[in-house]
C-alpha cells in the first residue's frame, strides 16, 4: 500500500511540475536587435497583453503618467555607438527607456539607471535623465494584442492596442 501511495504522489508531483512548466508567463521577456545606419541596437521588454483590458489611456497605462514601457521591470534599450533620436544627441550605452503616452504625442525618455525595477523608483532616478523627446501619437494598420517594440531601418516603433509611436534614429 505504501509503494501505491508513494507511485501515486511522484506521478502527481510530475503532473504538476508539467504543467507549470507549460505555462506561458503574461508578459513573456523579449530581446529585440537591429541595426540602425551601423548603430546595433537591442531592446529588452516584457510584452503584456491586452486580454480585453483597456490599456493605453486606460488605468493601466494613463495618460500623462511615466510608464516602463512594457511590464515587469523597465525596458532597457542599448545604443552600440552614439545617436541622434530625433536630433537630439545621445551617447552610447544602455539606457531604461520610460514613456509618457498622450492622446496625440508620447514623451520618450532615455535614463541612464538601466537596472529599475519597473516605474516605481523612476522618481528617485529621474534626475538622471539623458534625454527626453517628444513624438506624435499614431495608430496601427489594426489592432495589436501584444505589446510590441521593432527596430526598423531609421527607428524604433512601439505599438500596442490602437497606439503606436515611434522614434527616429540617426547614427
């Protein structure tokens, strides 16, 4: 009776571990790469999903409010040579890249503390700042269920439900 009960509780203890090895995490880490007129770039964000939530401009992602630009901890965005974003200066390096999404532009801000956790402690850090620029707000081909940052030939876009901005990059 022993080894029956015994049998029993390492196959269900092999269940379980299946199965929770199985499942998908919600905002599932993602590691973007590209190259921009010679400048490699890489993006590191956890990608959220909408699941019927209102999101941008809704109480998850407000307007007006700094937001880590993906879930879990910031997203980190790493420039292998120096940039313009929009014409603006920025050194190489690695960077948490934070937004303040708007109904018809987004701020996009470029800090230099690359390790947050999250947007929590960005007030602590914000005078840490490198740059900051503003870009308009834009909507996607059609609706995007999942967070979603490309490195394209000349910059970088982020689209998510009905919003998507992006920002130029020059090498």
């Amino acid at each position: 009776m022993k080894k029956v009960l015994m049998f029993t509780a390492v196959v269900m203890a092999l269940v379980a571990t299946d199965s929770i090895a199985q499942e998908k995490p919600a905002s599932p880490l993602e590691t973007v790469k590209g190259s921009i007129n010679g400048v490699n770039v890489e993006v590191v964000y956890s990608r959220p999903s909408s699941r019927g939530r209102s999101m941008v401009g809704g109480s998850n992602v407000p307007y007006g409010a700094i937001w880590r630009t993906g879930a879990n901890d910031a997203t980190t965005i790493e420039f292998s040579k120096a940039v313009k974003i929009e014409g603006k200066d920025l050194a190489a390096g690695k960077y948490s890249l934070f937004t303040i999404p708007g109904e018809k532009e987004w701020v996009i801000v470029f800090n230099k503390k690359s390790d947050q956790n999250g947007a929590w402690e960005y007030d602590k850090y914000k005078d840490q700042d490198a740059l900051r620029v503003t870009v308009p707000a834009g909507k996607p081909a059609a609706f995007v269920e999942t967070f979603t940052i490309t490195v394209d030939k000349d910059k970088v876009s982020l689209q998510w439900e009905n919003s998507a901005v992006s920002f130029k990059v020059k090498g």
